[in-house]
C-alpha cells in the first residue's frame, strides 16, 4: 500500500490521530473511495449480498466521478453491475429525508430500466437498491439492522418476483444484528462507517489492505485543500437542504398550530351554545310540565 503523507503538516495516514472531518459517511467521499478500491468494494458488496468474494467475477462502477468537475449538489449514489448480470445502486442517506420512500422507488425503477426500445426483455437485469443510513426512513417499521424490501402478495407474503428490491442497512441498530448480519461483515462495515477517528478507523482496518488502502485515501482527501472544499460545499448544501426542511416542517407546524387553535375556540364556542341551548330547553319542559302541557 502506498503511504500517504500531507507534506505540510508532516503526517500520514499511520501516524494520524484525532477526529476524522470527512467520513465515509460522507457520500462524495464514499463514492470517490468505492470507486478507486476495489478490494473495498468487492468487500462491501459481498457483505451486502451475503456471498463470498469468490463469486465476484466481476465489478465496474457505471458512474465515476472525477472530484474536479463534481458539483457541490451532485447526487452521489453508486451505481454497480456485477458480473454482468445484476444491477446495484448503493445510496448514503444521511440527511432527514421527508420524500426519501418515493425518490428510493424512483431510483430503483430508473435502474432497472436497463434496455432500449424494442430490446428483448430477457436483457433486464435484478436490480437492487442498498440504502446505507443512520434514519429512520419507513414510518412505523420495526427495529432492523438489515431490511430487505421485496414485492409480495399482502395477503399470503408470496414473492411476485426477486427481480427488483431495497434493502435498508441501520448504522444505528448494530445491536440487533443477527447472526447472518455478524458472518457476513455487515456489523464490520457499519463499524467502518460510524468510526470518526482516526484510532477507531485504523483498528478496524488493521491487517486488512483493502480497508487501509480506503483509509489513506480517506486521509489524502481529507488534507487536500481543493478536495476538502469540495466536501465542505456538499456537506454545507446537505446541511442548507436538512435546515430549510426543518423549517419548512415548522413553520407548518405553526401554522398548523394556529388553525388548530382557532378550530379548538370554535368548538368550546359551540360546546358553550349547545350546552346553554340543553339548559333551556330543560328549562322550558319544566315549565311546559308546570302547567299540564305536554311537550310530544
């Protein structure tokens, strides 16, 4: 493996320690470092298909990206054919996401749809999209490490077809990983993931060169100053897109709030007329009752 060293500072990716400012978390950096290791990428699809690296004949990235011309808003998922015979979008969704369920649907239809007009259907590919994320992004799902989403019949869960799916890894629910989660590496590379020093990242790394070969790229780009503003500008636009959700939610919660209110005086007000309105007419039986007059 080459070493790595920022020259300026005078370290490397052996000697660094501390915090690391640009993860694998971020997409930009995840993409980039995929794409130039394949020993990591072998590694991370073997754990997300749950097969051995002696089944990966072969692996290409249909999507490069050059840090040179990448846009600031650039959305970075990986797109992968492996073997020539399947289809694979890895996303990073890091970012509370309000229409994430839609967009993932969107992204796995725009995949699969692999052939041009007239091609013989028998050239569609399964395609799969693998969602990495620490959110929860499915409203009312149980807790899972790994999800795997497929088309069923609701009522007797019979597979319509493995051609298409969406599997969910939670960074966050490594504690409830099973068994086949733990044999397949998938704890290991949510480990990857969520280390944010330098320490915690060369631990996992150790004795594996794929995973330190990632880790000194990981190191170049986060000293190279054209790279790091390119990190920055995605992660600030990330974060401007995150911010302005929130406000949007509450802002609509506030105004929300305010019809509820106005909607919650109207209703003691009429609560108020209906109840004055019971007592009268009580009132007036009474007095009808009083006088030997039958109120039917």
């Amino acid at each position: 493996m080459k070493k790595t060293t920022n020259s300026k500072q005078g370290w490397s990716y052996e000697t660094a320690t501390g915090k690391i400012e640009y993860t694998l978390q971020s997409d930009m950096m995840f993409h980039y470092v995929m794409q130039k290791s394949k020993g990591a990428l072998t590694g991370l699809v073997c754990a997300l298909k749950g097969i051995s690296p002696s089944e990966v004949k072969d692996i290409h990235v249909e999507n490069p990206i050059e840090l040179n011309n990448a846009a600031k808003e650039t959305i970075m998922d990986v797109k992968l054919t492996l073997n020539n015979n399947e289809i694979m979008n890895i996303e990073l969704q890091m970012y509370c996401e309000q229409e994430w369920l839609p967009r993932s649907v969107l992204y796995l239809c725009r995949a699969y749809d692999s052939i041009g007009r007239g091609d013989d259907y028998t050239l569609l590919k399964p395609t799969t999209l693998y969602c990495i994320t620490d959110k929860k992004l499915v409203p009312g799902a149980e807790p899972e490490f790994y999800a795997k989403y497929q088309l069923l019949n609701v009522k007797t869960h019979e597979k319509y077809t493995d051609m298409i799916g969406v599997n969910v890894l939670q960074l966050d629910q490594t504690d409830i990983a099973t068994k086949e989660d733990k044999d397949n590496n998938l704890v290991y590379w949510a480990n990857l993931f969520k280390a944010t020093t330098w320490e915690d990242f060369k631990a996992l790394a150790k004795d594996n060169p794929a995973i330190e070969e990632v880790g000194s790229m990981i190191f170049e780009l986060n000293y190279d100053n054209q790279a790091k503003e390119l990190l920055e500008g995605q992660r600030r636009y990330r974060e401007q897109m995150a911010t302005e959700y929130a406000a949007g939610v509450r802002d609509a919660k506030k105004e929300m709030q305010g019809a509820f209110d106005e909607l919650e005086a109207k209703t003691a007000d009429l609560t108020e007329k209906y109840e004055k309105s019971e007592s009268e007419i009580a009132r007036l039986k009474a007095l009808l009752k009083e006088h030997g007059i039958s109120d039917k």
